[in-house]
C-alpha cells in the first residue's frame, strides 16, 4: 500500500464496501444493486473499500477480481462532527446520508432538554443499525474511502464536555477553524441552561433554518474550512 493516494473517483466504475478487501465478498444486497440497478456486468470495472481507507480498482465477478493495486488514503488529522438532537419521522437518515456526503467525520445523535423525541434502549439499537446502514450507503454513493463514525445517543452534558464543541445559535459568531464538533439543538431551541453552557455558540444562517438542513450546513461548512474552498477570517 502506498500512503497518501487519493480516493475513487468514478472512472473505475461503482463503488462496494466489502469486509476485507483481500479477501472480498459481496453483500447480497449490494450484488442484487450492481447488477439490477447499475445493470453491472462480468468484467465490468468496480471498485471495493473497507470504510478505512482502503480501496482497489477490480472487475465484477463472483469474487471481484483485482485489476490494480491496493490504495491507502490517509484518515484526515482533525476530525469534524456534527451532533444533532433527535428529530422525528425519517429525517436522522437524510441527516446521516447528507452528512456522510459533505465529508463529516463524525456524527452523534443527542438528546437536548427540549428534545421531542426519545429513543428506548431497544429501539435506540435498531435505529443506530439503520442509520449506519445508510452511511454505508452514503459512502458507496459517492465513492468515501472512510466511513464516518455513527456514534450512539449522547447526552447534552456529555458533548459540551468535549474539546472543539461549539453550539449553533442565531445570534453567535461565525464558525471558524477550532470549532470541531457543532451541536445542533432540536426544533424547540435551547433551553436556559443549556444556554449557559460555557461553549462557543456560532451560526449556520441568517434564516432560521429547520432541524437537519442545519445540520448539514453545520457539516457542510466545516469540511469547506478544513479543505480550504473558504477562507475564515
């Protein structure tokens, strides 16, 4: 393996994770999505990762048959979250799957003390599975040599503990290259205390904007920070 290669870029054809990329299997349903949804073919060129940075240009078969070496792309050094408090319905998959699609490294789901929604210790395991199936997906879409980290259910408390944690807020500054993790509080807002939190508060908007699309511009701007499309002051 080389270090410092860069990811997939598509003109391989697909891209599949798979468990252990020298010794590849397909999943039953990624094999049933190749072939009847990309209509992939024997001898049609994919690629397969690991989620860890690894990939390798193949052909579709059975086993896919390698064609090139094993690349290595390097994790990136500051890793980048974006912890959102439980929402309703279907919208922590779209969260997940954007999210996973800008570049974000890390991703928490919370509970805030105005938060809606709870998830009970059963469901809470089910509902991660699903929301790490779709990183996966995610991932495969748009060809990420790294799997972002789906982290289980968090508490306030715990996240603003951490070093880099910011809050997003109307009426903070803008984010700038030390905020690491962005708390994006539930559709109800913060309650006071945790407004007194003693973290950065910044914005993502001048309008206010709902729940997830937060969310992803949260992550959206930070991964544009850190690979310098902009420029913070």
């Amino acid at each position: 393996m080389t270090e410092g290669d860069p990811p997939p870029d598509g003109s391989h054809g697909p891209h599949v994770l798979v468990g252990d990329i020298e010794s590849p299997v397909l999943a039953d349903d990624d094999r049933r999505h190749l072939t009847k949804s990309l209509r992939v073919r024997a001898g049609d060129p994919l690629t397969i990762g690991d989620g860890r940075g690894a990939w390798m240009p193949c052909v579709y078969a059975d086993t896919p048959e390698p064609v090139g070496r094993v690349r290595m792309v390097p994790k990136p050094l500051d890793e980048i979250g974006v912890a959102f408090a439980l929402i309703k319905d279907g919208r922590p998959e779209t969260v997940v799957q954007k999210l996973t699609e800008v570049g974000v490294d890390l991703i928490v789901p919370f509970t805030a003390d105005r938060s809606v929604v709870a998830w009970e210790p059963d469901r809470a395991v089910k509902k991660l599975e699903r929301l790490g199936k779709v990183a996966a997906e995610a991932v495969m879409q748009c060809r990420r040599a790294w799997l972002p980290t789906v982290a289980a259910v968090a508490t306030f408390d715990e996240l603003v503990a951490r070093s880099g944690c910011a809050m997003a807020d109307m009426a903070g500054a803008p984010i700038g290259v030390g905020h690491r993790l962005i708390m994006v509080g539930p559709e109800g807002g913060w309650s006071d205390r945790e407004r007194q939190a003693d973290v950065p508060k910044v914005r993502v908007g001048e309008p206010i904007l709902r729940a997830e699309t937060a969310s992803i511009v949260a992550g959206a701007l930070m991964i544009a920070i850190r690979q310098g499309l902009v420029n913070p002051k």
